[in-house]
C-alpha cells in the first residue's frame, strides 16, 4: 500500500424498516431487522440515522415484540 492509500469504506447490511417515528424531540427514530441465517435475527435503532441500541434474538416475531415494547421509550426519551 503506499502513503495515499484509504481502503474502501465498509457499508452496513441493509435491513428490513420495522418501525419509523419522530421522538419528544422530534428525532427521527428507525427500526431495522437484519438477518444472519441461522446465526438469528438483529433489531437495531437508529436515531436521526445514527445506531443507538440494537440486540439479537433467534426469531423475527421475539426481535419485533422486544421492538414493541422499547418504542415507548424511546419516544419519551428514556433510552437508558
């Protein structure tokens, strides 16, 4: 490799839009499944574009109920 050399920027996997909403400060908040074979299924939000909080489960339907119940807080802001 010589002086100049940058390597290609890496991109993500694109994944599946589950959930899109704005929060209290009207951020943009998404919701994406990205699947790994048998390895499972990712849920991943994102705010205004930016990976905030993601977790892996074995199925779809457990990514989109655990989802569900982080979207509440998410809108009202307690990401904690």
């Amino acid at each position: 490799m010589h002086a100049g050399h940058r390597p290609p920027v890496r991109l993500g996997q694109p994944g599946e839009l589950l959930l899109s909403f704005r929060d209290h400060k009207h951020r943009q908040i998404d919701c994406e499944l990205r699947y790994h074979g048998q390895v499972g299924v990712e849920a991943m939000f994102l705010v205004d574009r930016e990976f905030r909080l993601w977790r892996r489960f074995d199925t779809k339907e457990l990514a989109i109920q655990w989802a569900e119940l982080e979207r509440p807080f998410l809108e009202k802001g307690d990401e904690s």
